[in-house]
C-alpha cells in the first residue's frame, strides 16, 4: 500500500498550502512508500467543500494546482458532500449532508450533479487523477429506482470527468446502495469497467452486526468479491456495533467516528492486526487514504506526528504475518 491522506483532516479550516506540506511531511516521514525508495508519490486527497476547498474560487483553485505542480504528489478529489445553499459560511458539522446524486427527488438529483461537475471542473487545472463518489445518504436503500439513477449519475460523470483525466471511484457507504455486492452489480451490469472503487475500511465495519460481525470487519470478502476494481483505501476506525463496554450497538447508535487507524487498541473496534495483512495483498502501488475525523484545535504538527504513527503502524501489522513465517 502507498501512503496518503485526506484534507478531511483539516475539513474545518480553509485549505492552504501549509495545511498540504504537512500531510505530505507525514507521507515522507513515515519509513514508507516514497521514503523507502518506491517511486510511486504519495496521494493526498482534497475534500472539496466551499468553506475547506472552495473549487468555485479560481484563486483557491490556482493555489492548489501550483502547490501539486511543486511537489511530488499524487492528487485525488473527493466530491463535496453538500450544495450549494449549504455552503461555505452556512456549513456547520451539526448539519447532514445534503447532495444526493441518486435522490428520489429529479430536482435534487440534478442540484447534486451539477454541484458535482463544479468541484470535477478544478481537475482544469489540479491533475486529479481521480474523484471519489458517493452514491445515496447514509440508510439510502437498494431498489430498481435507485439502481437507474445510480446508472444515470455515474454515466453522466463519467462522461463529464474522462476528458479531464479524472477516472470515476465508488466508494462504499453506510447504506444498502453501496455494499460491496451491490456496488459490483452497479458496475458490472452498466458495463462501467473504467469506474474503479474507493474500499472504505471504516464503513465495512459498520456494515456488520453484532451477530454476524467477523474479526476481519468483512474485509476479507470484500477483497475477494471487488478484487481488481479496488482503486484505492480509505482507512479509519470506530466502533461498530461494539460500545466501549463491549456491549452490541443498535444500528442508531453506531456513529461514523473516523477515528485514526492503527493497533488494537481502544481508539475503536477494528482489528488492524487482521485487517493490514488483508490490505497487504493489494497491489502495493494501491493508495491507503487516512481519513481522520477533523479536530479544529488539533495543532497541524500534531496531525503529521499522529499519521506518521498511523502509517509505521499499520506497515507492521501488515508485514507481522510473513516475518512470522520466515
């Protein structure tokens, strides 16, 4: 795996190039990917929201691409998760997402998507190589009418996107949409095979129950079912359906905590002692995205020191299985 980061960790403050070399020292300092002689740049992933990124802003914009054409790294686009009347001095982590590009609503449908294309079209002049999508909100179900409009909406961006040389990721979700199963479906039965999937790690494992949870976080399955098409990793940690007494969380009460990632410790409920080796037979030229929740008062170094940590430990646990069978 290659290292990277997400901007998500810095999602409260204006993206500026300070903010950008800090996650790039944490990808350089950790022992891993470039640092260790691989030629493949890390990838820093810019979450794109009026008041963090604003892709509207054309001097924003220009800041950013000059920062990429500076340095050594390898960008990727998240796309925003609300619309426009949501925006920039209106945005608050109290309120939910509102783009849905698979809304039941045609109105809704077409505000997301045009959203959407405004944040793609920075790919003029910040090489994106890719763009991350989300299909439906959290709880969205899986039905015929939301399969056509999944069919619509990555049609119309892959359309919009390919000219840009922006390939289109589908990430998985906290809903039934976009289960891995169902995601594989979407892509097959619409023939998508230049659209490839951002695995969520922290998203899998709050897809399991309590009864059925595996101590892989289902991870193992997912693997094998998308295999190829697996893109890139989004790599964070929470609860599950595990409380921090141990007892099973009701599905209302298993929150997205994004925690850092790392050993077993406490922070959440996935096991990376089991998870890492998993991760560790994907090409390793294979982007694994830290996506920490965001911290307003989190001083910036803290952030580079936490994800160095992150990085060394999860290269540990991903390599302990075969120092173990030499």
């Amino acid at each position: 795996m290659q290292p990277g980061l997400s901007t998500y960790a810095f999602f409260e403050h204006r993206l500026h190039p300070g903010l950008l070399d800090a996650l790039h020292a944490a990808g350089v300092n950790s022992g891993s990917g470039v640092a260790s002689g691989n030629s493949t740049p890390m990838t820093i992933e810019v979450f794109a929201a009026r008041h963090h990124f604003d892709y509207t802003d054309t001097p924003a914009v220009r800041e950013t691409a000059a920062w990429f054409r500076s340095n050594n790294v390898r960008a990727v686009l998240h796309q925003p998760l609300y619309v426009s009347d949501r925006a920039d001095a209106q945005w608050s982590r109290h309120v939910a997402p509102n783009l849905d590009l698979i809304s039941d609503r045609k109105s809704g449908r077409i505000a997301s998507m045009d959203e959407v294309k405004r944040a793609i079209e920075s790919a003029e002049q910040i090489p994106f190589a890719a763009v991350v999508l989300h299909l439906g909100l959290k709880d969205t179900l899986w039905d015929e009418a939301a399969l056509e409009h999944c069919f619509t909406a990555v049609e119309h961006l892959k359309a919009f996107a390919a000219p840009l040389g922006v390939r289109l990721l589908l990430e998985n979700l906290q809903n039934e949409v976009t289960s891995p199963e169902h995601l594989l479906h979407i892509l097959k039965t619409g023939h998508f095979d230049s659209v490839g999937v951002c695995l969520d790690i922290g998203h899998l494992h709050l897809s399991q129950s309590a009864a059925d949870a595996t101590p892989d976080s289902g991870v193992q399955a997912a693997v094998a079912l998308l295999g190829p098409r697996i893109a890139q990793l989004h790599l964070h940690d929470n609860h599950g359906p595990f409380a921090h007494t141990d007892t099973p969380s009701t599905n209302a009460e298993m929150k997205d905590e994004h925690l850092w990632p790392g050993e077993h410790s406490g922070e959440g409920s996935i096991d990376w002692s089991v998870v890492a080796p998993i991760l560790a037979t994907l090409p390793e030229t294979t982007p694994a995205i830290l996506e920490p929740a965001p911290d307003r008062d989190q001083p910036t170094e803290l952030v580079t020191r936490k994800a160095e940590k992150a990085f060394r430990t999860l290269a540990e646990l991903a390599s302990a299985p075969a120092a173990q069978n030499m």
